[in-house]
C-alpha cells in the first residue's frame, strides 16, 4: 500500500497523512479520558508517539522508494533485536543467555540482508536505503520499552491515542502545509493512493497498534516486539504477488525462528 500511495504522494505526505488518519480514528475514543493522564506522562506519550509512529511512517515510505517491499518487510523484523537492545541497557530488562546468542545471530542475519542486492555480497552495492528501516525499527525498539517500562497505568486505546495525538497533529499540519490537496485534485490515481493511505492509517496504525499495546501490557515489551518477524511472511508474499525481485540469498538470510521462545534469531 505505501508503495501505491508513493505513486501520487511524497514519502513525508504519505507517512504524515497517515498518522493524522490514525488520530481522527482514534480521537472519539479518548476524548473524554484527557483528565486522567498524569502531567508527568506526557512527555512519555510524545516519546511514544513519534519514535512508535510519526518518524516511522515517514522512514519506510522513504525506503521503500528504492527498497522492495518484501526486503522491507524482512528487516523490520529487526525490531525485537533493537527492543532487547535497548532494554537492556536502558530500562534494566532482564533477558536469558540464550536470547543474547539470537540476538548475536539476528544481527548476522540483519546485516546479509542490508548487503544483498540482487542475491550478492558486495559492499559497493549495499543499497542505503535500508537504512532508513533499520532507524525505523530502533525508533520502535524504543518505542516497545517506553510503553512497558514508563506507560502502564492507561489501557491500549488511551496509550495509542494519547500518542497520536502527540505526533498526529503536527503531522497533520506537516502534511496539509504541503501540496497534499492539489495532489489528490489533480493527479491521476490519486483517488486509489489515498485509499492506500487510508487503510495504512485505519488498519496499519491505529488498529494495529491499538492490538499491539495491548499486547505489551499482557505479554511484555519482547515478546510483543517478536510478532514482528510475521511481517516478512506477508511481505514475501506481496513481494512476489507484486512481480517484486527476491533471490534464494533473501531466504537463506531470513527464515522463521524455530522456536517462539527464542525469538532473536534472525537467521
């Protein structure tokens, strides 16, 4: 879908639009809970909602004007490697040996893909693009242990739309500050990139992370964070749906983790 918004939108309009869709599908929802939060909470909350949301759906969209949407998907599934990362180092997570052995393999994984192009190792053809996801998922990794670790006192909708609020309104205005309008008027397809980031905005930030936040109060900041390697599944298979390039090299460097409780291995 980003890939079908960026056929009429700039990346900075796809992932600012979006994230402004995502807050007025929440708003009605949290309306009325504004005298519930803690002064103290929202600086988390802006935390939460740029690194969770706003830089991120900018970040991908400028990836994916080079980088294929099933390699996309694969490296975003560096974000529980990221998450342990960072929790450990900042928040005192507690992890097992075993994770820190994944988490060494993740990286392995993590780093042949970010070299692949074309199924070939070479330093010359590393595509920098795929930089712009690794950031994204540190963003999320981020993102992940503030809502555990400084957030817990609200439920799942009023963490997600208290952080949208925080991130969608200035993307709103970053967005419609733009040529968005004349756009959607005048450009062909634009009806159908619109919808994309529509459903991106709906379906893919404000329902889903509505899920996910709540799946990090109930199962914790890793374990939620390991859903993320479903998304090359899906990715794969788009990618091909769409006629995108994938060699074996792809699927050598990315395949499911055996076992769900040792969920940093990447390789």
């Amino acid at each position: 879908m980003m890939k079908r918004a960026l056929l009429v939108y700039t990346p900075i309009q796809v992932g600012s639009l979006r994230v402004f869709i995502a807050l007025i599908c929440l708003l009605p929802f949290i309306l009325k809970h504004f005298a519930t939060v803690e002064r103290s909470k929202w600086k988390y909350f802006i935390a939460s909602g740029f690194l969770g949301n706003g830089i991120p759906s900018i970040l991908f969209p400028l990836a994916q004007t080079k980088v294929p949407s099933a390699l996309a998907g694969m490296i975003n599934s560096l974000t529980p490697i990221f998450t342990l990362i960072v929790g450990i180092f900042l928040f005192g997570m507690q992890v097992a040996r075993v994770r820190i052995y994944g988490l060494i393999l993740g990286l392995i994984g993590a780093f042949f893909l970010v070299l692949s192009k074309g199924g070939n190792l070479d330093l010359s053809q590393t595509n920098s693009y795929t930089l712009y996801i690794i950031a994204a998922t540190i963003c999320y990794a981020f993102s992940v242990n503030i809502l555990r670790y400084k957030l817990t006192t609200h439920d799942a909708i009023r963490n997600t739309g208290f952080a949208l609020i925080c991130a969608g309104i200035p993307m709103g205005i970053l967005a419609f500050s733009s040529d968005i309008i004349s756009r959607t008027v005048n450009m062909p397809g634009a009806p159908f990139s619109l919808l994309c980031i529509a459903l991106l905005g709906i379906l893919s930030t404000a329902f889903s992370t509505v899920l996910f936040n709540k799946l990090i109060k109930t199962s914790g900041a890793l374990s939620a964070a390991s859903v993320t390697y479903l998304i090359p599944i899906v990715a794969i298979m788009w990618g091909i749906w769409d006629q995108e390039t994938l060699t074996v090299f792809h699927f050598v460097w990315k395949t499911r983790p055996p076992d769900a409780r040792c969920v940093f291995i990447n390789i």
